[in-house]
C-alpha cells in the first residue's frame, strides 16, 4: 500500500532531517520510507504519525473508490477539515457537530 508520509511531513513544514529527528531515525530512514524503499511497519506508523499529529492511517494512501460520498471523491478542503477534526478532543467533535447540525438546518 502506497504511503503519504512525504506529503504528510511537507504539509506540515518539516523537512527530511526534522522528521527523522522527531522520530529517532536518520533522513535517510525517512527518505527510504517515504519512497516506500523500506517497508512501513506498524512500528513506524506510530512514530511517524505521532511526529506528525495525525492518526496512523492518515499516513496510508487510501483506495479513492472507498472515499467516494455519494458518488464523489473528497476535495482537499474536506480532507483539510477531516484531518483538524481528528485533532479535536472528544468535547470538541461533539460541540462542532453541534455546530454543524445547526449550521446546516438553518440554510435548509
């Protein structure tokens, strides 16, 4: 399975050497993973995706057919927001849910 990880790591600013600092490897680890030279263990996930503040699976490159709602893929606005609301705490998702439920009766 394809990773995201050098796109994860750009997205966040940080280059090779960085990454591989934040996770106790060498650039060379990374750049090897990254271009998937090295398999990408679960062990790595986890470094990797704590390095990164995201879920483990947001480092996998998913099949687009199963992100697909009602027949249409994910833009990256949408993929943006699903990945800052991974970051909220559960009080949080419940409250923006709360939001958007009332956000989107009143435009009905």
């Amino acid at each position: 399975m394809k990773n995201c990880v050098a796109k994860m790591r750009k997205e966040w600013g940080l280059t090779l050497q960085a990454l591989a600092d934040s996770v106790g490897a060498s650039n060379q680890q990374i750049s090897h993973l990254e271009k998937e030279r090295r398999g990408l263990t679960v062990e790595w996930l986890d470094r990797i995706a704590v390095a990164l503040d995201c879920h483990p699976f947001d480092l996998l490159e998913a099949d687009p057919a199963q992100l697909k709602v009602n027949g249409t893929s994910p833009t990256a606005v949408e993929r943006q927001l699903v990945l800052h609301f991974r970051r909220f705490s559960d009080e949080q998702q419940e409250a923006m849910l709360r939001f958007l439920r009332v956000m989107t009766t009143a435009n009905e």
